[in-house]
C-alpha cells in the first residue's frame, strides 16, 4: 500500500514591514494588517498579497501589529512595494503618529484655513490646499494613535 504524501499547506499569519524616510527607519517589524491609501485608492494589505508597486500620496499608514496594537505614520508621499511575505514603504518624510505635536497640527491647519479665505491665485490656492490637508491627517494621526487598540 503507498502512504498518500500528505500536502503542507503554509498559512499567513504576519508579513515584515518596513517603513523608511530620508532621514531614518521609522519602523521594522512583523504585523498583521497595513492600510495605506495607493495611487488607485484605499489598500488593505493582509499576509499572501499579491506583488504590488506603487505610489503613495501624502497620508497615513497604519498598520496592526501582533499584539493588535494599532500604529500609525503619517507619510509625506512616497513608494509602496508589497511582496506576499513583506510590505516596503519609501517615504519623502515620514513622523509616526504618537511623535506628532497636536498644537503645532492645529495651527498649521488654522493657517491653512485662514490663507483659503482670502484670494489666493491658483499656485497659492494649490499650496495651503496641500497644507490643510497636511495639517489634517496629521490630526487623523494623532486621533488614531490615541485609540491603540484594535477592537
């Protein structure tokens, strides 16, 4: 009688990610989940994904560790790669949400607001639009690092 082979099939659990700026590494570690907004939309990244280059806007990542801790870095622009085992982040600047100053966020969002109700010609217009936005998902930031927990 031959033994059948019994097949081993190998289940994701985590993936190493790896977030990098000009100036440091911000983070490496195994996590659970990464949520970063692409240059098609939103991307939820889970263990096994499939290979995926692209870029990111300014915005947030934000990821789920082991523990079910819920982190996030808030990322001027920059570059995704997702391998099915690691997710690589290639950040112009990058500052991780528990690092940013609430005050300084607020008033560069009240700046920002303040230099939209006045005539701004288009390239001015473009600018503090960019720095509300800025100023807003550092807020968001902040707002999530807050939570910490996944529920």
């Amino acid at each position: 009688m031959a033994e059948e082979k019994q097949k081993t099939v190998k289940t994701h659990t985590d993936m190493h990610l790896r977030i990098v700026s000009a100036e440091a590494a911000i983070f490496s570690d195994r996590v659970k989940q990464v949520n970063v907004n692409g240059s098609e939309g939103s991307l939820g990244i889970r263990p096994g994904h499939s290979p995926l280059l692209t870029l990111i806007p300014a915005g947030n990542v934000s990821y789920i560790s082991l523990d079910d801790k819920l982190s996030v870095v808030n990322v001027c622009g920059g570059v995704l790669e997702v391998q099915p085992e690691s997710i690589t982040v290639l950040a112009d600047t990058a500052i991780r949400g528990e690092d940013i100053e609430e005050s300084k966020a607020l008033e560069a969002k009240r700046l920002a607001e303040l230099r939209l109700s006045k005539k701004l010609n288009d390239q001015d217009y473009t600018q503090a639009l960019s720095e509300l936005s800025r100023a807003l998902s550092q807020l968001k930031a902040v707002e999530l690092s807050r939570k910490g927990r996944v529920k």
